[in-house]
C-alpha cells in the first residue's frame, strides 16, 4: 500500500503543470472559450508535442503507456486551470475505446494520429430520452450491400463538433434498455446524412446534438464485437468518470486555495473575514469534503484499471456519487464565502463552480451513481454472521 | 499508487487473523458485535490474551514490552481485531498515559507502570475536564500544592470515563500561578485508592453508568508521581493527544457495524419485502458507505505518511470529525432499522445474565440507548468543533 507516483509519474505531472501554467493561464482560456472553436489548437498542439495526448496509449503505439493514475494527474493539474480541450473526450474515451477493442488496423492507424493531435474523437453514447442510461440506444445500424446504416440521435455529444471521427453507439438487435444488441460504429461527421447543431455548455466547453439520417458507413467501421457493445461502452465511460472525479478534485483544491486566500485578506469590522468562526468552520467542512474526494478520485483511478467490472463499477460510481455532492458543497460554499464578488463573471471562482456543477451532471449525477452502486452493492453477498461454534475457543 | 498490502503486510495479516481467529472467545465477540454492554472482565479477558502474545500495547516500541510496529501494521491489527468483533483496547492506559511515560517518565516510572499497563494490572483513568473547564482545559483548576515528599491535590474531575473500575488516573493539575493559562499545569500520577478521592457516577441520557465524577480533596501523591517537570504538563498533555491519532477515525469498527447494519436491515421486514431494499432506506445505507470507503482512503493516506515518519498533525482532526459522523450515523441508522421494537428499554437485556425473554429481535434491544449514547463521540476527545478550530488555524492558516 502506497500512495507515491513513480519517477515516471512524477515527470508527468510536473511536465503537465508547468504546460499549462506558462500556456493555459485564465485569461488564455477566456480566449479560447470566446473564440468558439470548442478548443484552443496552440494549446492542443502543446499536448501534442508534450506527448500528453498519448499518455493512455500503449508504449508499442509509441504511447506514455498509462492508465487510470496517468490520467489522474493530467486531470487534476487540468481541473486546477479549467481546461476546456476535447483530452477525455478523445484521449480517454476515443483512445481507450480503441485500445482496448480495436482491431490492429484501427489500431495501427489512428492511435498514432491522435497521439500526434492530427485527429480528434469523440464519443456520442446519450440519447434524448435516456437521460444517463447507456443501454437506452434506439439509434438503428443495420448490415445492407456490405455497408451499415445508421440512423437515429444522440444528446450532448460533449466536443463533437470538434471531433474528426465520432464513435457511436447504435442498436443492432433487440430494444432500447436491452443490455445486449447494442454495437460501436466510427462515423465521419463528414458523412452524408450526419447533421449537427453545435451549442455552447455554462462551463465553457462545446456540444452537439447530433442526428443520422440513414449514413453509411463501411462493414470495417465496427468497434469490437457486434451486438455486445455496452460492457465497452460502460468500461470507456467509467475511465471517463475517473478522469472526471480527479479534475473535480483539481477544481476544489482551486477553489480551497482562492477562498482561503481571500478570508486572509478581506477585511470586515476591522478584522480579516477568515478570523470569524462560522466562516472557518465552514472552510474546514469544504476541506473536509476535498480530501474525502480526493481519496474517491484515488479508488477510481486504481479500481477503473480491475479487471472485475462489479468491483471497478461499485468503485466508480461510489467515487462519483459523493464526489457530486462534495464538488456542489465546495463550489456553493466557495461563492458564498466570496460573497458578491463570487457572484461576478470575472472571477475564476464561479467558473469553477461552473464546471464542478457540469462535472456531476456529466456521466450520471449523484443520485444516478447512488443508484449504480446499490445495484452493485445487490449482486454482492450479504455479511454473515453465522460462523460455526466450533471454530471458536471456550472462555 | 496502489492499495494493496506488500506480502510481508499479507503475510501479518494472516499471522494476526489466525490468532484472533483461535484465541477469541466467542461469546465475547458476540457480545460485542451485537452491543452486549462489557463488563470490566470482558475488557481484561482480551486484553490479556494478548498480552500472552506480547500484542497489548501495539504501539509501543519493543524496548518496552510492546511489538515495534509500524503505523500500518497496527492498523491491519486494529482491522482483524475489529473484524473479529474482539473488545477494543481501553485506551487510557495503553494509548494515552503509556506513551506519555514512555517518553517523559523516569526510568523508575517506566520500570513501575509500563509493565503494570501491558499485564493490565493496572486500569487507568483520565483526569482531564472538570465542571468549568471543557473545551477551554486549560483553565483547570485542580490544585495540587508541594508540600515536602508529597503534592496535596484539591479539586475536581468530570467525564471521568470508567473511573470506576480505575486504579489509577493520569490527572491535569495547577501547580504554579501566574503567566499563561497553560503554564503552571502539572502532570501527575494518583493512586485511586489514596485517602480523599471518591468517585461518584454520572448516569448518562442512555441510562447507563459510564463516566463520572472524581473528587480529590487532600489528597496526598507522592512527588516521585511526577511526570517530567513541574508546570509542563500542558506539553505532555498535548504530546498525548496527538500520539496515535490515526485510530481515532474508526474505520475498522465502523465496517464490522456497517455489516451488522445490513444483516439487520436484511433481516428486518418492511411493507412484506426486506428492509434493506426499499429503496429510501438503502440509499441512506449506501451513502454511509460510500462515505466510509473514502475515509478507510483518507485513513490510509495518513498512516502511509505515518509509517514513513511524519506523524499526522491537524490531519487527525479531519479524521476525527468526519470518523465520528459516520459512527453516530450507523448508530441512527440501525435505531431506525428496528422501527418500534427501537422503543422498549429493558437495560438488563443487554448485560449479562439475563435470562428474560427479548421484546422484539434481540438485536434490537441497545439500539436506541446506543444511538443515544454515540451523542458523545462528537463531543469527547476535543469536540468536533474545537476540531474545526485546530483545522482552521493548523491546515488552512486562518
């Protein structure tokens, strides 16, 4: 049991922050965000070249290698500078996705492209209607003259109009919330009969709504095994959650750090407002809950990486669950302690409150995780308490 | 980052799990899984079986009788104990005064007391708060005047928990005026059994007889009783409450009742389904779970540093606050659990000898009494908020 990152580990996370403090400053992601473009390609470029957006591909791809720990790093310093970059989108979700079922000429041929930054992905699994469930899939792909068509809709494809191949999931057999039937398809947004209406998030980042009208797509653009789709889909999705958790905890600690900072130096009757009980206490609470999430991010990163699904979903969905409600506790609190001033735009604080709050919206709420983690919790046997007698010495 | 044991850790374990396994007496482990209230005996029976192991102080170094672990060895210890349903160990003279004398006692303290501690010949007390001075201790008012060989204490003790199966009481006491509130506080040993102390009991809201009151009037202690230097006590008292804190979340206890929540909530009928599957209900359980699974993190976080040198500071407070939330809560929860049959309060059905029929599953019959005495986890050991205030002014600097 330990708790330190390796050398490798470490460079990583030094090399990251020290990126994105000389590129990535606040006003830097203003401009980006302003620019509407959905990301910022110098900064994009920069991850590139750090080799950062290779860091969940294997090393025989020329990759970093890295799993659930590797990208709790990159996360956190990311949730420190609200980074609004398509990296889960493409470089988790897209990546492992492709790792992880991809045939070697998938493989081959886009890990590298996207490790350089030449392709992006992104990943439409949502439908409307189905609020976070995964299996809700009433987009169709049907095998015709060697092609699959595709048609239906998918919600909030979060970096899809930024994305150069999207992966979709679409129902190949049975009915929408059928565990079994559904499949993965990369789709060219380029395609005909893919249309998109591009929006923006409060957080900053961009979306799509996206719908398929009849596309066709080659028989080779099938990810993994067909009909059996949804353990891929829950698997890539969880390592986003992961990712998700520890820029959480990067956005806490921002805001721990800026909100005790300013009890330091604003002055109320006389005093620093920081030397008022209520007020302290309240920090310690928001502390308390930080470092409760952040131990929640820890599980997830190395849970997310078990090869028993029941025990990597319990671990998720629990780091999510409360890490929902912490991140809510910490951003309310954060803008309550600024007072007016963490009501205003032009302070960070709310936009980390902003992107807390989108985080626990993002994947599954809290409440849905609740949910997922009972139903966990339920396949798992009770405690027993019915040992037998003769096990145990007399007094 | 990982979370698993290295297989030396591993191989502890199972020392410790095969032990606990052949030398727990079962009926004990009953008692204490179900909340069975402890006699004085059930504590000693424990505590000297492992002794006879040379495992009843576990954080004291080898050179004075104890096993020399390290911080996470002493936690998968509490962990299998705590698992087994074992008594845990009585603090007050392993975890408190024993560390204390190990660090400031003279060799003739060490040599008369340690060994005393570790045999539990010995049951210590606390002589801490007093009527006016709670959360503000250091403005104690127990005096204890020099007087030739002996100190002659005057004054008076509260909260006193268990003095009365005491024989002796580690005691906060006024040796010097002036200054600073905490200078002039004096840390002295006193025999129970010394002419002038009586102890009388507080019952508490659960209607039972745990802390008390002990009034010292002339009491006369030896000044070899002294521990260290006269009117530096303040720093012993604090040395003590920061020795071993990493326990004070109560991750251990807290899974061993989390299970026994389920088996209740499990065995509990409501509306003709199990409890623990509607659904309002087994959300509540689950996010004390949940809650649970990242502390045991937070928990382990901090005895990892531990064990490679940095004792935790203000880092126990955030463990303590948030351990003993989810102590009261189980404690409510299974209260709530049992539904009416929370209600009927026969105390003798939950001691020894009791021979009557229960009122309701017998698992239900100290939930509420219990649910009524965890009050106190938030209050004792520094309450949680003098625990927010250290937070505030150690961790964030405010």
């Amino acid at each position: 049991m330990d708790f330190d990152f390796t050398q490798e580990q470490l460079l990583l996370q030094d090399s990251v922050r020290k990126f994105l403090e000389k590129n990535y400053d606040f006003d830097t992601r203003r401009e980006i965000v302003a620019a509407r473009q959905g990301f910022g390609p110098m900064a994009w470029q920069g991850l590139a070249s750090l080799g950062l957006l290779g860091v969940n591909v294997p090393e025989s791809h020329g990759g970093f290698g890295g799993g659930g720990v590797e990208t709790m790093i990159v996360m956190e310093a990311f949730g420190r500078h609200l980074v609004v970059e398509p990296w889960v989108a493409s470089a988790v979700m897209g990546t492992s996705c492709i790792v992880t079922a991809g045939t070697d000429d998938q493989r081959n041929y886009l890990l590298p492209l996207m490790a350089s930054g030449e392709m992006k992905l992104a990943c439409a699994f949502l439908e409307p209607g189905g609020r976070y469930d995964l299996s809700r899939v009433a987009t169709t792909a049907r095998l015709e003259g060697g092609f699959w068509h595709i048609s239906g809709s998918k919600a909030v494809v979060v970096h899809g109009a930024v994305a150069d191949l999207l992966i979709v999931s679409a129902r190949t057999a049975g009915q929408p919330g059928d565990a079994e039937g559904i499949s993965l398809f990369f789709v060219n947004p380029g395609e005909e009969g893919v249309e998109g209406r591009e929006f923006p998030l409060y957080d900053g980042t961009r979306a799509v709504e996206a719908s398929f009208h009849d596309v066709r797509v080659s028989s080779d653009s099938l990810i993994g095994v067909q009909d059996q789709g949804l353990p891929l889909v829950e698997l890539v999705v969880d390592r986003a959650i992961a990712a998700l958790c520890a820029e959480a905890v990067g956005c806490m600690q921002a805001l721990m750090e800026r909100t005790t900072e300013y009890l330091k130096t604003r002055q109320q009757f006389g005093v620093p407002i920081g030397r008022f009980q209520a007020l302290q206490h309240r920090m310690v609470d928001m502390l308390v809950h930080t470092e409760q999430a952040r131990s929640m991010a820890m599980l997830a990163a190395l849970r997310v990486e078990s090869p028993d699904a029941a025990q990597r979903r319990k671990a998720v969905s629990a780091a999510k669950e409360l890490i929902g409600r912490a991140g809510r506790f910490v951003g309310q609190q954060a803008v309550q302690l600024h007072g007016g001033m963490g009501m205003t735009e032009e302070l960070d604080v709310g936009h980390y409150v902003k992107r807390l709050q989108a985080i626990d919206t993002q994947f599954g709420d809290a409440d849905w995780h609740l949910d997922r983690f009972v139903a966990a919790e339920a396949a798992a046997p009770l405690p027993d308490f019915s040992r037998p007698r003769s096990k145990w010495k007399k007094l | 980052m990982n979370l698993d044991f290295t297989p030396e850790e591993l191989a502890f374990r199972d020392e410790v799990r095969g032990f606990v396994r052949s030398h727990l007496p079962r009926e004990l482990s009953l008692k204490v899984i179900e909340h069975k209230r402890l006699s004085k005996d059930d504590y000693l029976v424990w505590q000297r079986i492992l002794h006879g192991r040379g495992w009843s102080a576990p954080s004291w170094p080898r050179a004075f009788g104890g096993p020399g672990w390290n911080a996470v060895q002493r936690h998968i210890f509490d962990e299998e104990c705590a698992a087994a349903g074992a008594p845990p160990i009585i603090a007050f003279g392993v975890y408190m005064v024993g560390p204390v004398i190990i660090a400031f006692g003279s060799p003739a303290q060490q040599a008369k007391y340690l060994p005393r501690i570790l045999s539990s010949e010995d049951w210590w007390c606390q002589g801490y708060s007093e009527p006016g001075s709670g959360s503000d201790l250091a403005s104690l008012k127990t005096r204890a005047e020099r007087r030739g060989d002996t100190y002659v204490v005057n004054g008076q003790k509260t909260w006193t928990t268990l003095a009365q199966y005491a024989d002796m009481m580690f005691c906060l006491v006024r040796t010097g005026a002036g200054g600073k509130k905490q200078e002039g506080i004096s840390f002295l040993l006193i025999d129970m059994r010394s002419p002038g102390v009586s102890v009388r009991p507080i019952i508490t809201l659960d209607g039972e007889h745990e802390v008390n009151e002990v009034w010292l009037e002339n009491v006369e202690v030896p000044v070899e009783n002294l521990v260290g230097e006269e009117g530096r006590g303040w720093t012993y008292a604090k040395f003590l409450l920061s020795h071993e804190r990493s326990g004070i979340a109560g991750v251990s206890r807290s899974k061993r009742e989390l299970a026994w929540l389920k088996h209740i909530a499990a065995s509990e009928t409501d509306g003709g389904h199990r409890l623990i599957d509607n659904p309002r209900f087994r959300d509540k359980i689950s996010r004390v779970e949940i809650e649970l699974m990242a502390l045991e993190i937070t928990n382990l976080r901090v005895l990892a540093a531990e064990r490679e040198g940095k004792p935790p500071g203000a880092e126990a407070s955030i463990l303590k606050i948030k351990g003993t939330e989810i102590q009261q809560s189980l404690t409510e929860l299974m209260m709530e659990a049992v539904g009416p049959y929370a209600l009927p309060h026969l105390p003798l059905s939950w001691g020894d000898h009791w021979l009557g029929e229960h009122v309701g599953p017998a698992y239900a019959a100290p939930l509420a009494a219990r649910y009524f005495n965890y009050r106190k986890v938030s209050i004792y050991g520094g309450s949680n908020e003098i625990q927010r205030n250290i937070v505030a002014q150690q961790i964030l600097g405010l």
